[in-house]
C-alpha cells in the first residue's frame, strides 16, 4: 500500500506543521510520499498518475480545501478500485466534511484514524465534463463564489466570513436571473431563480445547507430552487439557508431530486461554482456518476 498526502503547499503554515507532526507520530519507520501541487490542476495531473499507472494500492490524503479536493477528484474518475481517497481539511470552508458532522475537523486530521479506515463510494457529479463532488450552483451565489475567492486570495481571512462580505457586495447586481431547465424527463417552464443549487454534499459556501437531506453516495442529485426573494429579506433569509430551515418556505423553495439535468441558455455564457470553483458555460448537462469515488473515512470509535 503506498501511502500518499498531496498537498497544497500554500496552505497556512501551522497546520501543515501539525500535519508534518501528524504524519512522523503515525508513520514512524514506514515509508509515506509528499506530493506537492505546483500550479493550478496540478493536483490533478498527480492523482490521476496514481489512480491509473501505480500497480499497487494506494491510499491518497488529500490535505488542503475544497479547491483541491475538486482537483483531485477530476484525476480520480474512472480510477482503479485499489485506489482510496481520505480528506484531510486543511483549508478555510472545508465544506465537503461537514456533510460526516457530527464528525469534526480534528477527526478527520488525526491520522490515528485511519488504521481501519471506513469505506464509502461516493459519487460525483459532472458538468460538461468537469466533475464536481459537492456542489455545482448558478445565480446569485456564484458572484458571491467570484468575490468570497477574490478575498481570500488577498486577505488572510477564513471561514464564512469571505461569503458574507461576498454576499453584501453582490447586493449590488440584481438578484434573479431567468433559466430553462430539464430536469430528467421533465420539462420546467422558463422561470426567474435567484438560487439553482445541485447538491452531492450537504454544505456549501463557507456552511449553508441548500439541500439539508443530501446524501453522498444515493446516486441522486438533490436540488434546490430558489425564487422571489427581495434584496431587504437576504440577510434573515441566509440565517434560515445556514441552518437548512429554508426548505420550510415552500412558495419560495422548491427541493427536488434527478438523476440529469440540462440547463438551455440558447449558447449564452453563463457562469457556475464547482466546488467553490467558478466556470463558464454554454447549455451545461449535471448528470451524476454513481460511486465514482473510493473514500475511507476516519474510524473515530477506533
């Protein structure tokens, strides 16, 4: 089995010391590999290297956010069975793990865990192509998404902070934007959506929970549509999104559920989060690829 932490190495440096006191007090006398990300997808190129040219088993540590968790998947799909992914959340939303709460940040840290890992397939969704784990979202949070990253790029800032500052400058822009979907064999009628959210994982944007009962590996897509809020009401309305009690607003929310999705924007360029990563796109498909992803999640009753 070799053993494999990539990691961002900009990420702060007293977490990756403790990870380095982490890995000397659990791997002592074993050999472990440190793989480095470089430049931007580099992440990417170093897990498919291991998902589809290693002939061995491999355990893959993915030690930093979100960000390169999104990577690594994308290096993962179609990946050998003996290939299995534990996350380490170095980073500052760390949005995926806190779909395992009332699992914690230092459960998943504390490498002790892992000596009987537990196993879980989870799946992944992809967007023309590009795959997302947790979340893939249009309208009015992929602004948020744009200036929540442009803040942490400059300022040492962490958490939900980013995406509340992110979300009173997109007050600015006008809130809903007009979109045509189907979402499996049903044709919805063009409507205005400030929210389009598609959910693997519970948790996005720093904490909120757009679909509370999303689960990672049902081999459903969960979805959240928002519509008619007023800009006076954004501020209480996030409240009720952070703790998932938005659902309860049924004349503004609609939760469903499907298996693909295609999004008609007449070959107009729009823009959607992956992950916290922000693309463009023309006519975008979400179809879900079930069990894409090998995970061993920390065993915290060993």
């Amino acid at each position: 089995m070799k053993e494999v932490f990539l990691i961002n190495p900009h990420t702060d440096a007293k977490k990756l010391y403790a990870l380095m006191e982490e890995i000397k007090k659990n791997f002592k006398g074993r050999q472990v590999i440190i793989e480095k990300t470089k430049a931007p997808k580099h992440a990417e190129y170093i897990a498919k290297k291991y998902a589809l040219f290693e002939n061995e088993p491999v355990h893959l540590y993915v030690c930093g956010g979100d960000g390169l968790l999104h990577e690594t998947i994308n290096g993962l799909i179609d990946a050998r069975s003996e290939v299995h992914v534990s996350v380490l959340p170095l980073g500052t939303a760390n949005d995926f793990v806190k779909t395992f709460r009332p699992w914690t940040t230092a459960d998943f840290l504390n490498l002790a865990n892992y000596k009987n890992p537990i196993a879980m397939d989870c799946d992944v969704m992809s967007v023309n192509g590009e795959y997302a784990i947790n979340t893939v979202s249009f309208g009015f949070d992929v602004y948020v998404a744009q200036y929540a990253n442009h803040m942490k790029s400059r300022l040492p800032v962490q958490g939900i902070i980013p995406y509340y500052t992110g979300m009173l400058q997109t007050l600015r822009r006008p809130l809903g934007q007009e979109y045509r979907m189907q979402i499996d064999d049903q044709r919805m009628p063009a409507a205005i959506y400030d929210f389009v959210v598609f959910c693997n994982g519970k948790y996005y944007g720093g904490g909120y929970q757009p679909c509370p009962d999303a689960m990672i590996n049902d081999g459903v897509i969960d979805i959240c549509l928002i519509s008619g809020l007023k800009k006076r009401d954004i501020v209480y309305f996030a409240k009720a999104y952070e703790k998932g009690e938005h659902v309860s607003h049924t004349d503004r929310v609609t939760i469903k559920q499907a298996h693909i999705i295609h999004m008609d924007t007449n070959n107009e360029t729009i823009y959607g989060n992956l992950d916290g990563e922000v693309r463009a796109f023309k006519n975008p498909t979400i179809e879900l690829k079930s069990h894409a992803i090998h995970l061993w999640l920390p065993n915290v009753g060993e």
